[in-house]
C-alpha cells in the first residue's frame, strides 16, 4: 500500500506464487534471521500466525482487477483462481494444515 499511496506510474507483480508451491521465497540464509522454534516448522505453520493466506491473495486479486497493478502471466494465472480453487490447491500442496 505504501507505493500506491505514492501513485507510481506502474507496478508489475512478478515472480510469487501465493504458496501454492512449496519453494519458498527466501533462500536459506534467510533462516538466521528465525528462532530455533521457527526454523523446526514448515513455511504454512510460520504462516498462519503472521500472514492471511487467503487476504493477501484477495487484496492481489482486487488491485489487479481494479487496474492499478500489472502482473506477469503466470501471476494472471494464480490470482484468476477463486477463493474455492485456491484453497484445494493449497490443501493439495501442503495437506489439511488448519
């Protein structure tokens, strides 16, 4: 939100996969940065405590949807999914993890 309230001329979204994948955005020097109780649990369960999977997909969708952020194709391609189609194919990527 911090750049749309600056008005930019563009933003282009790409490279993220909503966690629909279990390639994780950080490499592994970025786990220094984690308690020992953190680096023990999957990237789903660090997740849920700090992050609404389905808000920030849904927040993604709506700015996109609304023209005031371009993305990549295969962006276009996640966020074109429904809240239902999202949620199986993270249940199919990490299993029941609520």
């Amino acid at each position: 939100f911090d750049l749309l309230k600056n008005n930019p001329k563009k933003i282009y979204l790409c490279g993220i996969n909503f966690y629909l994948v279990k390639k994780i955005y950080r490499d592994s020097s970025y786990s220094k940065y984690f308690i020992n109780e953190k680096k023990n649990k999957s990237v789903i369960e660090n997740l849920r405590g700090s992050h609404d999977l389905f808000s920030n997909f849904m927040i993604i969708k709506n700015l996109w949807k609304n023209g005031l952020i371009d993305v990549s194709n295969d962006v276009e391609k996640l966020i074109s999914l429904s809240e239902i189609e999202y949620a199986n194919k993270l249940e199919m990527s990490y299993g029941t993890f609520l």
